[in-house]
C-alpha cells in the first residue's frame, strides 16, 4: 500500500476526540485542497510502497483500541478494504477520515468521518489552473457517495468554515444529498493550520453552532502539538 506514515497519536477532531489512536495515513488524494495540511499525502504524496503486513506489524507495535484511516484519501488506496477488515479482526474500532467523493463499497468500518470540501477549498486559479479544477464542484462532491456513507455507517459530517457563507453552501449541499441529517452529527470546523487563526474564527462558529444546532469541533491535535508531521 502507498503509506505516507503510521503513528500514535490522540484523535484530534469529531466524536472521538482524545481518544489514543493509531493513524495510518495513506499516500495519494483525487482532490487538491488550498488549505490541505497533508501536502505531503495529496499534492506532493510520498511513494511508500508497504506491504499489508509490514503496515499491521506497526500497528501491533501501539497499544490503541482505535485505529484511523486517514489520507490523503484513503479510499484511493489500493489495498484498504484488506487493511479495514484486518484491524477489525483485530478487534480495533476503526474510523476512515474521506472527503466524501468516493462510496464505500462495503468497507468495513466504525465510523465513517466525511469531510465534504466547500468552495473555500478552492486553490486560486491563475496560480494553480490544474489543481483548481481538480476541486470544481463535480469533483468534491459526489452526492451519490455521500448518501452511501450516511444510509450505510454510523457517520459524522465535518465541514471546513472560514465564513458564514460557508455554511450557506454547506446547507445547499446538504438539500442536494436529500437525507435527515441530525444537526449533532453535522460538525463545523475552523478553518486554519495554527491555534491562532483557529481561535480567532471561534466566535463566528460558536454562534454558527447555537443558532442552527451544528456541533463545534476543535481541532485539538493543534492546539496541544501545533502542525507539526506525526501528531
Ligand atoms: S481531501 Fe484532504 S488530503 Fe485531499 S487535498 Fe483535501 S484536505 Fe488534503
């Protein structure tokens, strides 16, 4: 599989917050975030190649009870349903972490952790034409995946905000999918990679949050590591 690391770390974002988890990052993403934090996994991804079991092996090296599929997009990865099932045999509680663009096609996992991108995700087109396009409209969202995730997993919808206008789209989107989504499972996410920025947006998705229900999530792995590779 195209690995770009595997490491211990605690949850830092959504229903499972805190909880020592055991990441393996897949190398290699369909979309191009501006903002991505995982450069190394999508725009620029590392080539790994590690065999199924060389990728168990060091997750038996952790003591977590929860393990987490994370990208890059890890649906892209060559390999993952093996690598899904074989933690839960396991015994592991797994969580994928996927944009949304891809349905599931029965993979087995706990909870699915979906992160439709909005156009705030949109990497400026004069400066990278390619990579813009890579995030049109038709490409981060796939309304047909969407609903595979929420009719099929216990699921939570996590959402990148830099604006109120952000989540005007995101109610659009949310019309388009045409499912009953609990506010509590739709999370709003400040927009930022250091404790600052993430802070200053605070008050908007506070606000955001107690008029329509939404769930704020920090993103805590920032907070107590800042961006920093492995944590
Ligand atoms: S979907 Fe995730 S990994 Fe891919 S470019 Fe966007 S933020 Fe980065």
């Amino acid at each position: 599989m195209q690995i770009a690391e595997i490491f211990y770390s605690l949850q830092g974002e959504g229903a499972l917050t805190g909880v020592p988890s055991v990441f393996i990052r897949t190398s290699g993403c369909n979309l191009r975030c501006a903002w991505c934090d995982t450069m190394y996994a999508s725009w620029k991804p590392e080539e790994r190649e590690i065999p199924l079991e060389a990728v168990l092996a060091e997750v038996d090296r952790h003591p977590a009870a929860h393990a987490v599929l994370t990208g890059g997009e890890p649906m892209t990865a060559e390999g993952l349903p093996a690598l899904a099932a074989a933690l839960k045999m396991r015994g592991l509680h797994v969580t994928i972490e996927t944009n949304g663009t891809i349905a599931p096609d029965g993979i087995a996992v706990d909870l699915a952790s979906v992160s439709p991108k909005l156009a705030n995700s949109v990497a400026d087109t004069a400066a990278f034409p390619r990579e813009a396009r890579m995030q049109s409209e038709d490409r981060r969202w796939n309304l047909a995946a969407l609903r595979a995730w929420i009719d099929g997993y216990d699921y939570q919808l996590k959402f990148v905000v830099r604006s109120e206008a952000d989540v005007a789209e995101m109610r659009a989107l949310l019309g388009k999918v045409a499912r009953d989504v609990p506010p509590h499972r739709i999370l709003l996410m400040p927009e930022g990679k250091d404790a600052e920025t993430l802070r200053q947006r605070d008050a908007m998705l506070v606000d955001l949050c107690k008029r329509h229900g939404y769930r704020y999530c920090r993103r805590v792995h920032i907070d107590l590591f800042g961006n920093v590779r492995g944590t």
